[in-house]
C-alpha cells in the first residue's frame, strides 16, 4: 500500500470508492469542477492509499487560514482496521501544522455510528456549544 497526494488525476478512482462505502453522502460540491478549485486553494493537503492500483482510503483537508477542516476521511470496509484512516488523518494534520493551523474539525452525520465511534474513540471532542448553520444559493437540495 502507498500513501499518494491526491490529484484531479485521482478524482475518477476516489468517486468510486465513495461510491462503494456505506454513509458517504455525495453532493454536488464534489463535482469535478469544485475538486479542482478545491486542490487549487489546498495544494498538497489530501491523501490517498493505493492498494494495488486501486484507491481503498481518502482524506481531504483545507484550511480558511485559522482553521483546518477534514472532509471524507473514507477507507474500504475490506481494508479499515489497518491504521490506514489514522495514517491519512494524521498526514493532514502534519501539513496542517506546517501551515500554522493548529486546530482542525470534521463534520459527521449524527446517524454515522461508525465514524461517530472512530473520532469519539481517536480522542477528538465532539462540540456540545455550537450549532452548524448552512444555506444553499444554487436552490440545489443536493449542494
């Protein structure tokens, strides 16, 4: 297994993995056109491993310049209890350092037991003080 900066290259290979696993919700902001602004703005800040040829886990990170954001941290469920997940978050959270950000959330479905269980269990504090609020500009119910 490899560990690869993921690139638009990749963008076919990691639709499909998040295709194939169980509680990925995909929106329209992971369009093609959005992941390439995305890296764009983010350069060397997602991860990939590589089994085979084929991608089996994913992590992308971003920044707004005071904090980091995890987004789809996803591993096959044929390859998960590996380390792969902790290797691909703890590889964003290295180059998030280098940059200066030192904190770093992840949004989780609430009715996502297994990744709710990986963070809770990962030592990451689940917020109790805040409330997340979203609006939707394009009137598209899947952005």
């Amino acid at each position: 297994m490899d560990i690869v900066t993921y690139t638009i290259d990749h963008d076919d290979d990691v639709m499909c993995l998040m295709h194939r696993t169980p509680g990925v919700s995909i929106r329209d902001a992971d369009s093609r056109e959005a992941t390439e602004r995305y890296l764009a703005r983010n350069p060397g800040l997602r991860f990939l491993i590589v089994h085979e040829g084929r991608v089996v886990g994913c992590a992308m990170s971003g920044h707004d310049g005071r904090r980091g954001y995890l987004q789809h941290v996803i591993v096959e469920p044929e390859f998960r209890c590996q380390g792969i997940a902790n290797l691909l978050v703890e590889s964003c959270l290295n180059q998030l350092a280098g940059l200066g950000i030192d904190k770093t959330h992840i949004d989780v479905f609430i009715d996502n037991n297994l990744a709710n269980g990986y963070w809770s269990r990962r030592g990451w504090k689940r917020r109790e003080d805040i409330y997340r609020y979203s609006v939707i500009h394009s009137g598209s119910a899947n952005a």
